[in-house]
C-alpha cells in the first residue's frame, strides 16, 4: 500500500492511497473463502460449495466488503501516520474495486489547523472598576419592596394609573362578534393587552360599572382578531384594586430569613450590587480580550466546526423560547435565514476557543481534578442540591468534557487578565 498526503488548504487534507493488484486480489480471495464457510448455500455442505459458484452468488458483496475495509483501515493508518487530528468524515473519490486491478482512492476531510497563538500577553483592556452608591442601593431596595406589593380594593374613588382593573368583556367589529363573556386583568398605564386608549376610556370606572368602550387598532397590531379594526368592547367592571406596599422597616427585613434586620438587608444589597457589577466589569473585559486576540491571530477555521457551533446556538435558542412557553411547534422558524445570521459569531466563538485551547498547551495550563470537584460543590451549595446528586449529573463523559472546558477557558482568561496592560476607569452602575 501506497499514501500519500497533501495539504488542499490550512484546515483540509487530501489522503491518496494505492493498493496493488496482487494485495487486492488477495483480500477478495479471503473475502470468497470467508464467505464460502460462513454462509449455507443450498444443496451443499458449509464450506463446500464451488467457488465459481460463491464468486458468482456473492461478487458484488464480497469486492464492497473488501473495499469498505480497504478505505477504512488505510484512512486509519495514514491519520495515525501523519498525527493529523481529523474533525470531519471523510469525502471518498475513487476507490472503485475490482480482481486483479489495484485499488486506488482519495480521501478528503477537515483537519484542527495548528494555531501557533501569539500576541496574547499584554494585550490592552480596559477594566472597569465598579463602586455603588448609597441610593443606587436605595433604588434597588425600592424595586425590592415593590416585588412584595400586593393589590387591595378601592374604596370611594374610581380606576386612576397603575391600578388593577378586573372586567368581563364581549367585543365586536362590524357588527360581527369577535368574543364573548370574556374576562381580564389589565393595570392601568400599562398599555396590555388592549391598548392605552381602551385603558383611557377606563379611567374613572367604579366596581360595578358598565362601559362601551371603541378603539380603532392599526393594521400591524400583532394581535390578529383586532388589527386594522375599529373594535367595539362592552365592558363590565368586576374590580378595582390599588397596590399597597409594605413600609421598609424592620418588619419588611423579617421577609428573609437569613436577614438579621434592616441594616443588614442594606448592607447585604450592596454586596450583591457590587459582585453583579463586577462581574458585568469581567465580562466586558475579557471580551476585549477575545476581540485583541482575534486581531492578532488570523487564521483559516474549519468549516465542519463553525456548523457545529451555529447548531449549538439554533439549540440554544430554540431552549430559551421553550423555556418562555413559546410553542415551536407554532413558530415558523427559518433555520436558513438563522444559520446565515448566526454564522459570523460562530466562526469567532470556535477561533477564540482554538485560540484558547493553543494558549493554555503553551502555558502549561491545565484543570485539574480537586478543581472540577470544587466547581461541583459550588454548583451544589447555589442550587441547593446534595453533592453527590450533582456528582452523579457530571458522570457522563460529555458533560464531564463541557464542564473540564468552561473551567479551562476561565483559567486561561484569567491568566490572559492577568498579563494585561490593564487601565482601570471607575464607573457607576
């Protein structure tokens, strides 16, 4: 056997293998006998049959038998020849058989490009230093005290802005019904689900009240039963309901239980205001990071990987919509129009993590077990889960590899960080 191998471009490599005659002729000899003792051929013993008999019953079965192994153990012997780290099946041309011919095939695939990365230290960021204040603290208890509002019923005056409006409704348009008996619940103010001039025409309305209420909607309202239609309401009010909230004292603290008081709650908001921000900061720096060393390392980027990746990120999307109730079975999505749009982030997604991965061989950078444990039990203490239950979840060798490479990419972007001329600006979140 003959191979031979050439470069079509930085990430794909052409094998071209050639078997002579007699070795070809060989194997589908073996084939033949093979298949002369294994398989029963009626009126004669296993393996007695004539051979002129099994080469005629069994030809085209044995020579793509013999052909299938021939490219498959050759492809084998050349990877592991020429170290070449294959990342998609092969193309085959060629590598049509027959007895007493050679055999002769080329084999084509993508290759990992060997990413010599350089560049990488002392590549500029800015890091922002975040410091919060005392009344972005105050603000974020506000939207806090806000979340334990609850809604209490009006007494001696009518719907006013940012009340909760409980009706029973029948609408039409043109003399045609659209609904009937229907009921909602709409805060005033808040435009949904019919619009700031149906809430207008509320304003004012005491428990009890009936209403006849028109709104004309335009034609690109995405709800389809009243768009581009000059909709009649006949509404009945069941409720008005003003939201109360609860005094920001020391029984407001009682709320969480691990809150000693009100001071505390302050104090422990501010903490968490700032561990947000400075998150936020990191973010931000380390994509300044990736971005300098996109710049400083061009290079080819195999095609098999970006397709990988764009299907990881249609997934990804696919998970968030189900996750917010979306039905997709309803959603018309264009995979076409989705893998163009995503295409451009995911080439620069699969060369910063080549970039990485060339990064941490060259510097030693590695992740080892105590870490991966460690990381575990974190995930445990903030998801509140027994240790040896998420242990058990990381036992498959595949979520062991994704969670072994998000702790690999953040070790190395934080050395990355640390070896960067970083000028700190102080910012106000």
């Amino acid at each position: 056997m003959k191979t031979s191998v050439e470069a079509v471009s930085g990430v794909e490599k052409r094998v071209r293998v050639e078997y002579p005659a007699e070795e070809v002729s060989k194997r589908i000899e073996k084939g033949y006998d093979e298949v002369r003792k294994m398989v029963p051929i009626r009126g004669f013993r296993r393996g007695k049959a004539p051979m002129a008999m099994v080469k005629r019953l069994f030809k085209d079965h044995v020579e793509a038998d013999v052909a299938e192994h021939l490219v498959k153990e050759s492809i084998a012997d050349a990877v592991k020849e020429n170290n070449l780290r294959v990342i998609s099946p092969p193309r085959i041309d060629g590598g049509k058989i027959a007895e007493g011919e050679g055999f002769v095939f080329t084999a084509t695939f993508e290759v990992a490009p060997d990413v010599a990365p350089a560049g990488y230290k002392g590549l500029p960021v800015v890091k922002e230093k975040a410091e919060v204040k005392d009344e972005q603290v105050e603000a974020a208890l506000r939207e806090l005290r806000e979340s334990f509002g609850q809604y209490h019923t009006v007494e001696g005056r009518g719907a006013a802005e940012s009340d909760l409006v409980e009706i029973g409704f029948s609408s039409a348009s043109g003399g045609e019904k659209i609904e009937s008996d229907e009921s909602a619940s709409l805060i005033l103010g808040g435009g949904l689900p019919f619009g700031k001039e149906f809430e207008a025409a509320l304003t004012g309305v005491m428990p009890g009240e009936e209403r006849t209420v028109e709104v004309e909607y335009p034609e690109d309202l995405p709800n389809k039963k009243y768009a581009g239609k000059k909709v009649a309401f006949a509404v009945k009010v069941n409720a008005v309901r003003e939201k109360r909230l609860p005094e920001l004292d020391e029984d407001f603290a009682k709320n969480f239980t691990d809150v000693s008081d009100l001071a505390d709650l302050r104090e422990r908001m501010g903490k968490r205001l700032l561990a947000e921000a400075e998150e936020r900061s990191r973010r931000r720096a380390e994509e300044e990071i990736r971005k300098g060393l996109l710049e400083k390392n061009p290079f080819e980027v195999p095609r098999s990987l970006v397709d990988r990746q764009v299907l990881r990120m249609i997934e990804d999307t696919a998970d968030r919509l189900a996750s917010q109730g979306v039905d997709l079975k309803k959603v018309n999505m264009d995979f076409d129009k989705m893998r163009e749009r995503f295409a451009p982030n995911a080439e620069k997604a699969v060369r910063v993590s080549l970039l990485l991965d060339a990064i941490a061989k060259q510097e030693n950078i590695d992740v080892s077990y105590p870490e991966i444990e460690a990381e575990m039990k974190e995930m445990a203490a903030a998801a509140r889960m027994d240790f040896e239950k998420v242990r058990e979840l990381y036992g498959d060798e595949e979520r062991m590899d994704a969670l072994r490479d998000r702790l690999m990419e953040r070790k190395v972007m934080a050395f990355l960080l640390a070896n960067a001329e970083v000028k700190e600006e102080v910012v106000n979140e």
